[in-house]
C-alpha cells in the first residue's frame, strides 16, 4: 500500500471515541467563585430592597409630620389670613386695596351722586368663652347715608386679677350688604392688653359706600349690623 493511503487507514481504523477530545469538567475553586458571585448578587439586591423601604418610611414619616406642623400653623395663622382675605375680597366691610376711601368719595362726587337714603348702623358685642371681659357697644346705633363717613366706640374691660390679651373679629350683617360697608380705622386683628380692673374705648371710623344708593340688591336693606367678637390670646 503507497504511503499516503496507509496514513489515511491508520487514521480512519482509530476509533472514533479516542479521537473526540471530552469536554473538562469546572475545576472546583471556579464552582466556588461562582456560587460566592450569586450569594453575592441576592444579598445586595436584598440590601437594596431594604434600604428602599426605609427610604420610603422616612419619607412618609416626614410627610405625615409635614402635615402635622401645618395644621398647627394654620390654627395660629388664621387671623392675619382672615383680614388677609378680607383686604383681597372685601368681606365683611373690609377696605378693599383697589381703591382707598378718599378716591371713591371723590369719584362719586365728580359724577354727582347725590345719597337720599339713610341707614340705621347697629352695633353689637360679645366675648368668646374663656374670656375674663366686659365689652359692650358704647352706643347702640348711629344713622348714616351712602358717601357719609361716622364714629361709633365700643368698651372693653378687664374683669379678672391678671394682665389679659385679646384679639377681635367681625362681621356685618346682612352678609349682601357687607361690600358696602368700609371701615377705615378700627381695632379688629390687633391684640389689646388691659391690665386688672382696666377700661379703654375702641374707635370705629366707617363710611357706607356711595354705590349702595343704586345697587337694586340693596332695596329694602335699611338696617346693617355691625358685630365684633373678642377672643382671649393663649401666652
């Protein structure tokens, strides 16, 4: 047989199981580093979890104190955010800072608005529970036209043995008729302190708006209320 056909005999009469090389199994540390890698991986993806969960606590913990604090506050900014409103809307007769008193009597002086009706302003008073005072109206009615600008004075006295603050508010009644009512100078919002056995008077400066005259809504309105309420302030 020529050399080259023996070569190929030899080759091909080996048996195919000697001539396909196995495949090695890992070697045993490679295993090793392997599952080390995995434990690895689910502790860092627990420690994540984990730590989203109290980022997440600490989160609605602050929200929930957030709203706490807000509340608290709100209690104790409801005064200036009352008079706060009342300046923006003119509620409860309060001045509107669109335009002052001197302007609007002037406007409707121009164009000769000429007031006919007169209107009973009726004062009122009272005190909040708590409060160690005796506040009354210090006359009970005064009688103004639209345009006219009035006086009135309410006194307050402190009953009790102790130094007491107090702070009040108001309101005008009926509540249609309230736009028309504009104080110029009053105590309301401001903290007054009397000392024991201790009386002052309280002016209020208010004029009734010239538009009154010839808003229809306003027929049949002839007597407005005018009432503070005083309320002690907690030291």
């Amino acid at each position: 047989m020529p050399p080259l056909p023996r070569l190929l005999h030899r080759h091909l009469s080996v048996p195919l199981a000697r001539r396909l090389t196995p495949c090695h199994p890992c070697p045993p540390a490679a295993d090793v580093f392997l599952r080390r890698g995995l434990a690895s991986s689910s502790a860092a993806a627990a420690a994540a979890a984990a730590a989203g969960r109290e980022k997440s606590s600490r989160k609605t913990l602050g929200y929930l104190v957030g709203v706490a604090v807000a509340m608290v506050g709100a209690s104790y900014a409801a005064v200036p955010l009352y008079r706060r409103f009342c300046q923006a809307t003119g509620y409860g007769g309060t001045v509107q800072r669109r335009e002052s008193v001197e302007e609007k009597i002037s406007r409707h002086a121009r164009v000769g608005t000429t007031p006919s009706r007169e209107i009973v302003i009726q004062f009122n008073a009272d005190v909040a529970d708590g409060m160690p005072w005796k506040f009354i109206p210090t006359q009970r009615e005064v009688k103004v036209k639209p345009g006219e600008s009035a006086l009135a004075f309410y006194t307050a006295e402190n009953s009790s043995s102790a130094p007491i603050t107090g702070v009040s508010t108001y309101n005008v009644a009926p509540m249609k008729a309230a736009i028309y009512f504009n104080k110029i100078q009053c105590f309301c919002f401001e903290e007054q302190t009397l000392l024991p056995g201790e009386q002052i008077d309280m002016p209020v400066f208010f004029y009734i708006d010239p538009e009154f005259e010839t808003d229809p809504k306003m027929d049949g309105v002839n007597n407005i209320v005018l009432s503070y309420t005083f309320f002690k302030v907690k030291e």
